[in-house]
C-alpha cells in the first residue's frame, strides 16, 4: 500500500472521482493543465481514455486520495458522495494530514458542513466547489465555479480551479458553495420552463418557433436557455448535458433549504412540480430541455 502524500505545499496531484459527463473532460483539462492525475469511477470504462492520455488509475476512492494532494470529487448526489468519502476505502482512508478535498457536486448545504468538519477531525481540509457551465463548459474549462470553505485553502487550491473554470469566486463558509449553486439552479430551472413554455405557445399560435427564438433571444427576453438549449430543441436534440433526474435532485435540495424561511418561493415549487411530473412520466435521463416533452399534443 501507497504511503498518503501530505504535503501542504503547492499542488502537483490531484485525484478524481466521478468520470461522467462532467467529470472526465475537467480531469482531462487537468492533464492538459500539468497536474499528475489519479482517476477513479465506479465502472472503469471511462477512465481508459484518460489512463492512455497519461493519467493514472486509482483502485479506489482511498487509493486515488493516498496518491494525491487534492481529491476532486464529481458525484451524483449527497449519499454518493458520502459514501465516497466515508464509506470501505474512501478517501478519508487515503487522505494525508494536509490533504484536500474539493466536492465539485451539487449537494446538501448542511451535509457538506458535516463532511467538512468530518475531514477536520483527520487533519484534511474540505471546499464545496460546485459548477455551473454543463458539459460544454466542463470541456472548454471555462465552468464558473462557486467555492466554500476556508480561504486559505481556495488560494492554494486556485491553479486547480483556473484549469477547470473562468469565473471562480469564494462565496464564504463550507457549504456556502452549494448554496450558491441552489440558486444558479433555480434560476436555470425556471428559464427552463420559460423557454420549453414559450417554444410550446409559439408552436401552438401557429408561428415558425425557430423564427420568434431568432428575434426573442436578442432581446429582453434572451437567456442562455434560449441561446444554447433552444436550438436543440429545435432540431430535437435531447441528449444531456445536464439531466432531468439530476435537475429535479437540485430543485428539491433548493426546496429543502428554502424550508423555515421568511418568504415563500412559488415559482420554485412549479418548477419542482414540472421536474417531478417529467421524471416521473420517464424523461429523467434526458436533458433538461427534454422538458419540452410535456407540452407535447396528447
């Protein structure tokens, strides 16, 4: 067994766990940027491409954070991720006193304080960092990336953040990342009922739908919805970059937190509402314009 880097110094490698459709272009960006990659994923397929571009295949979650100096970790949902980190040789097994770990998902604000404190205990520093950006983003590696956690630990970890992303900015605390990120979400969610709503009415008032979003994008109603997903739609291009089930997990995380507030956030539970009526009619692994597909004539 690999003895645990724990260097505090500069960051030369870095791990990754979780190789979807986010995952795999940013750990290649990170080859491209220089760093010594470890990989990992739960079905070894898609790291083949990576270990023949040069990274290195981890056994385990354990094994990638005993090799490395930071552990990014892309993952589906709050169970995943602590069960990465937590779980028979997870990274907290592997991880180095002064190591990291940069959870890039989009999970539960308060279980992200939990795992934060979790790590401190074993001497490892923790920053939520989830993006915003799809899979487009992840392959250009111009993601915007919204960090919580101590701040000393986001400078370190900023040659990191500058392979994957152009816009980064520490918002605060742990768990303050994936607050930021809840409400990048429900903004992107209810532009997305806009969009699939509006192309929907114009279909039904009879007008040429590619027409009215060539003159509705340039104006005050334009969104990067309309811009990038719009079009897709048009040429019924429904493949993910970021899916339903995934979009619904996040409406419900914002939801959550939403619970014992002051103001009541009704659009919020429409979208959610929608969302949940799409995955459940069985859109959930289509992207997220695949919500277009419940405004489809009966």
């Amino acid at each position: 067994m690999s003895t645990p880097v724990t260097s505090g110094g500069p960051i030369e490698r870095v791990g990754v766990v979780g190789l979807g459709i986010m995952g795999r272009p940013m750990a290649a960006n990170l080859l491209k940027a220089g760093f010594r990659v470890t990989v990992f994923n739960r079905s070894p397929g898609p790291a083949e491409g990576l270990v023949a571009a040069g990274a290195e295949a981890g056994a385990s979650p354990a094994d990638v954070a005993r090799r490395a100096q930071a552990v990014i970790t892309m993952l589906p949902d709050t169970p995943d991720v602590e069960a990465v980190l937590f779980g028979p040789e997870g990274v907290a097994e592997g991880a180095g006193r002064g190591a990291v770990v940069i959870d890039m998902s989009t999970i539960s604000p308060s279980a992200t304080e939990r795992f934060a404190a979790r790590l401190a205990e074993r001497g490892v520093a923790m920053l939520d960092a989830p993006v915003s950006g799809g899979d487009q983003g992840a392959i250009a590696g111009t993601l915007a990336i919204m960090v919580g956690g101590d701040e000393a630990t986001f400078t370190r970890c900023r040659p990191i953040f500058g392979a994957l992303g152009k816009n980064v900015v520490h918002m605060g605390g742990h768990g303050n990342g994936q607050r930021t990120k809840l409400v990048n979400n429900l903004v992107g969610a209810l532009h997305v009922v806009a969009m699939s709503e509006g192309l929907a009415f114009a279909r039904e008032l009879g007008l040429d739908p590619a027409r009215v979003l060539d003159v509705v994008s340039s104006g005050a109603a334009g969104s990067w919805m309309l811009t990038h997903l719009a079009p897709r739609v048009l040429r019924e291009d429904l493949a993910p970059g970021f899916m339903i089930r995934l979009q619904r997990k996040d409406l419900r995380l914002a939801s959550e937190a939403m619970s014992g507030l002051a103001v009541e956030f009704p659009a919020a539970q429409l979208a959610l509402d929608l969302f949940t009526r799409a995955e459940t009619s069985g859109l959930g692994a289509l992207g997220t314009q695949g919500l277009i597909r419940l405004y489809a004539k009966a």
